[in-house]
C-alpha cells in the first residue's frame, strides 16, 4: 500500500534536477555594459571599431572589458557609473554611423548558455529596463498626405481633361496648382469642390492659380491617424523583438513612450523602433521626363552609377502584406514581397503599360545623428538631428506585368534582408519619429519599496516553514522541503519561458507559497483524522492523500482558470501577478502532493507494523 514506483523517484529526481539547472543562472548577477554597433545592418562591428573604443577609454583612464561579437562591440564595466560615464564619452568621439546604447551584458556561465539556461527578465518596477520618449513629426505626415493628393489629382485631371501647367507641394504642404486658362481654372475648382472635401474654401488665389490648403479639422486628422499608426507599427515591432510586457503609449499631442522591460539588447531596440524604413516603387525617369518630375538617387551598396527616377511613386510599404527574407536561387539574400489587393492593383496598372521598362525599388530611411552644439555658457549639449536616406536597391527590367507577389533583390546580407522583412510586416510609420530622451529606468516604486516587497516575501516563506515545521513536525519537513522545490520549479520555467518577473509577479509568487502549503495542510489534516478514527498509520497516511486530492485538485483548477483569464485579458502589473500565479498553481500540484509523498514513503514506507507517526 505505501509502495511508490520507481519510476515516480526517477521523474521526481529528474524535474528537481531541471529546475535547479535551470535556475541557476539568476544566481548570477548581469554586468553593467554598453553596447556599440553600426547604425547600418548591413555592416557588422569589427576590430578596428573595438581598436577605437579602447583608445577613447585609455585616454580617459577608464578600465573596462571591450569583447568584440557578431554584430557588436561590448563593452563591460564594474558598476552603473562607469557606465554612463563610458556612453557619454563613446557618443562624443565616435562617428555618427554607430548606435550607442546602455545594456545589461549576462554572465551566465557558457555551459548553462550552451544548454538553453538564461537568467529570468527582471521588469521595470525590479531591475529596471529602456525608456524611449519619441517625437512623430506630423508635419511630414501632413506633407506625404498631400503629395499622394496630388499624384491622384494628376491622374483625374488627365481623366477630366483638365489642363494644368505647374503643380507642386509647397513647402507650407499646400498644393499649387497653375491652369491655362479661366475656363480650366473653374472646371478644376468644381471639381475640387465635388471630390475633394479636405480643403479649405474659396480655392481661388490670384489668375489662374489655386491653393489647396488643409482644413484645421483635416490637419487634426491627419496628425491623430499618424500617432496611431506609429502606435500599431511600433507595438507590432516590440513584438518581433519578442519583448515581454512592453508600454507603447501616447504622450500629449506629438509623441509616444515606450518602455522595455528587462530587455537584453538596447542597442537592437533602439535600431528597430527608431528607424522609418521602409520601400517606394518609382519608374525609372525616360530622356524626355520633365527634370522637375525625376530625381537621381545613389544605389544602396554603392556599386553603379546613380539613375534618375520618377518622383511618382506607385506604391509604397505601408500596402506591403507580407515578407518575408529567403535566398534567390544563387544563395543571395532577398525578401518575399506579398502586397494586399489595392497595391496589387496599383502594381499591375503601372507595369503592364511599361513592359520593357524598369522598375526601381527605393529604400527609404529616416536617421537620426547627434551633434553637439555649444550653449550659452560655453558647454557642449548633444541635439539629435534628423535626415533622410533614399537609395536604389534594386533596378530591373519589367519583363510582364507584376501582380500582388514578387520579390526584392540586391541586398547586402541575410540580416539586411531580415531586418527589411521585419520593418515591412511590421508596418511602414506613417511619419518620421525622432528620439526625444533615451534612458535607462530605474525601479518605478523605489528600491525601498522593492526591498520591502522581497522582505515580506521572505518573512512570510520563514514564518509559513516555521509554522508547518513546529505543527507537522517530520512531515512539516517534506511540506518545507516541496515547497523550496516548488520555488526553484517555477523560477526555472519563468526563465525558460523567458518570462518577466515584476513586483506584482512576487505578489503571485507569495500566494503561490501560501496555497502549496494549503494542498499539504488538507492531506495531514486528513491524515491526522483517519488516525483518530483509529486506522493504521500507513493506511492512514494513505487515505490521507488519496482523499485529499480532488479537493486540492478543484481549489487548484478553479483558481488556475482565473489566473488564465487575468494572463488573457489583463495588462501590465495585472498580467504580472497572474504569470507567477499560474505557474505557481501547476508546480505546486507537483510538489505538494507527488513530491511530499515520495518523502513520506521514503521515510514510513518500508516500516513494518508502525505504530506511531509524527504528525
């Protein structure tokens, strides 16, 4: 009757060896590092980047540890204020192609990395994490807004037979358009008037001339559709970086937080979240286009002569469905472009009347530069300075009318293409953003209040263990015993899950504690009244468990449902609590009821004719 399977100790043995595998690496503290690379993906950190760095520090008398990787140069320090110390030097001498960001560098030992074991994500409330405060520019938005306008009112004048003679975007974002004659000048207006209700009234500025400037409540419009798709965009971006509990959140009129909670890689981040770029499709420029229509750009690697193309654009990334990065069948990389139906549509009508022609494929990217200005008093302050890259990537002849699918060639390396893909499923900004403020984020509720979060926890896991241990006495210890197991367990499944632990995650870890208890006090409860109804301990013992446990089994399941549904619909410090809640609830089934079992068979089961346990 008290006999446990073998088996049984072996998976008990082997689940405790895991999690005490597995958790081990949050024994080891992260080093306080900051991390360099080159702002283009295209171009990977080498040894003369990694030289330079530790020439500005050994100027500067600054000890550090510089470890040169794939695509980076870290560099290691002792404490937080060396640190920031060694970023505001690196961002006074180094170039302006580089991204230069705070990091948490891991020193897990490689032989746990080897095997999957990495330390659990601390968020922002514990260890803190990266806060970005970024600026959308609407202006830009404003001015895209109105090109697009006037790409289709070139198609519908030609279609109504209107004839015009200069039609621009000025720089204030109206549009000027200039007509031939009155009667040109009047058909145009009425039909302005009828389809286009954005602008404002009267058209009429002068002979011949309209100006179509934006109505304030379309200019509001405008400006709140550009906040929010940068808000989906930047959201959809986090999480391809596979960030957990990020904040991606507006601020006032113009700009957006985001907050990334115990995030290893700052400088990958920075790159994704602040870069704009994304794809245009233009014509290449014929002899007889109309300088004022065409535009030279240089090609991205380099290599070639810069071509004129057409500054209609026929389509641009934000009709992108898909992609996704592969290699072309001579092992280059390149990105599979999937587009939704009206840009289908857009690509069809533009190449199927210019077979023979080529079609140019324009990588535009919006970067941002420190320089560094004197103020007032003589004293260098950084300004962050914002420019646009447009350059070809691709030129190819249109062999046959193109469809919603094809793909994009011309890049420089796999992680280009991986890097295109991912800014094009994630969506194109509808507007330039800049970074305002850069930080990293401290504990949100004060390390006092950490400390007393952490003390609690601990006081109430030493007076719960005291308790069981005086009341419960032998079996108080397998109780103690299972419920440090049940620990260990969950940390490790939080760090393989690479979930994050918050200060509400405590709070779950701390319920966890008290219901792991809950399970063995009902067993030796019940135990303790099969022995007064005056049953055999070892009988006892084993009614003890195998009537308690659809008790223990429905107060665990109702409760694991609710942490569900909080993990499912709740956010921030909400879905923080119910992550350690719900895995508390399963690792402390284990360990409760399998794992004291085994410690009572071990210490009762091989007794013959007990008369007395201790209980």
């Amino acid at each position: 009757m008290m006999r446990y399977g073998l088996w049984k100790y072996l998976l008990i043995l082997i689940v405790l060896g895991f999690g005490i595998v597995y958790s081990l690496p949050n024994l080891y503290a992260p080093d306080p590092a900051v991390q360099v690379s080159y702002t283009s993906s295209s171009q990977s950190a080498d040894q003369f980047l990694a030289d330079e760095i530790r020439n500005i520090l050994k100027d500067k008398n600054l000890n550090a540890l510089i470890e040169l990787e794939a695509d980076y140069v870290l560099v290691r320090t002792n404490t937080y204020q060396n640190q920031l110390k060694i970023k505001d030097i690196l961002s006074s001498n180094l170039v302006n192609d580089v991204v230069i960001a705070l990091n948490l560098a891991p020193t897990t030992p490689n032989w746990l990395e080897d095997i999957g074991a990495n330390p659990m994500k601390l968020g922002l409330d514990l260890r803190g994490g990266v806060h970005f405060l970024m600026q959308v520019d609407t202006e830009t938005a404003i001015k895209n807004r109105q090109d697009g306008t006037l790409q289709d009112l070139r198609i519908r004048f030609r279609e109504e037979k209107i004839r015009y003679t200069q039609a621009l975007v000025e720089d204030d974002s109206s549009i000027y358009l200039k007509f031939n004659s009155d009667e040109a000048t009047e058909k145009a207006e009425d039909f302005i008037k009828d389809n286009y209700s954005q602008f404002n009234l009267p058209l009429m500025n002068g002979d011949q001339v309209l100006i179509l400037s934006l109505s304030e409540t379309e200019i509001e419009q405008i400006e709140s559709d550009a906040i929010d798709q940068n808000l989906t965009t930047l959201r959809n971006r986090v999480n391809e970086l596979g960030v957990s509990e990020p904040i991606v959140q507006r601020q006032g009129k113009k700009r957006i937080v985001v907050q990334l909670p115990g995030i290893q890689d700052t400088a990958e981040a920075k790159n994704i979240l602040g870069k704009t770029a994304t794809l245009e499709f233009h014509l290449e420029a014929q002899m007889d286009t109309p300088r004022s229509r065409k535009t030279s750009y240089p090609y991205r690697n380099g290599l070639g002569a810069p071509a004129f193309l057409q500054d209609s654009v026929i389509l641009g990334g934000d009709q992108v469905a898909t992609a996704q990065a592969s290699f072309d069948e001579n092992g280059l990389p390149q990105v599979n472009i999937t587009l939704d139906g009206e840009g289908g549509s857009k690509m069809h009508r533009a190449t199927r009347g210019n077979i023979g022609k080529r079609l140019g494929v324009l990588f535009v990217e919006q970067k941002t530069r420190t320089v560094y200005q004197r103020d007032l008093e003589g004293q260098q302050t950084p300004v962050q300075e914002s420019y646009e890259v447009k350059e070809i990537i691709s030129l190819a002849t249109i062999r046959a009318a193109l469809g919603t699918t094809f793909r994009i060639t011309g890049l420089d390396s796999p992680s280009e293409s991986s890097e295109l893909a991912l800014l094009l499923r994630a969506g194109a900004l509808a507007a330039p953003m800049t970074f305002v403020e850069e930080r990293t984020v401290g504990p949100s509720l004060g390390a006092d209040n950490i400390q007393a979060g952490v003390f609690s926890m601990q006081l109430g896991l030493f007076l719960v263990l005291g308790f069981i241990l005086f009341y419960y006495r032998i079996f108080g210890i397998a109780a103690s015993l299972a419920l440090t197991f049940n620990i260990v367990l969950l940390v490790a499944i939080m760090s393989i899950l690479s979930a994050t632990l918050t200060l509400p995650g405590i709070a779950g870890i701390v319920l966890t504690v008290g219901m792991a208890v809950d399970a063995n006090v009902l067993i030796f409860s019940r135990i303790r009244e099969e022995l007064k109804n005056g049953r055999d301990p070892l009988d006892a013992i084993d009614a003890g468990y195998n009537r308690a446990f659809l008790t223990i089994w429905d107060a665990n399941v109702t409760t694991l449902i609710v942490a569900v549904i909080l993990l499912s619909y709740g956010t921030g410090p909400v879905k923080g609590f119910a992550i350690t809640l719900s895995i508390g609830i399963v690792t402390s089934m284990f360990t409760a009821i399998m794992g004291t079992r085994a410690f009572v068979n071990l210490i009762y089961g091989s007794k013959k004719n007990l008369e007395r346990i201790s209980i």
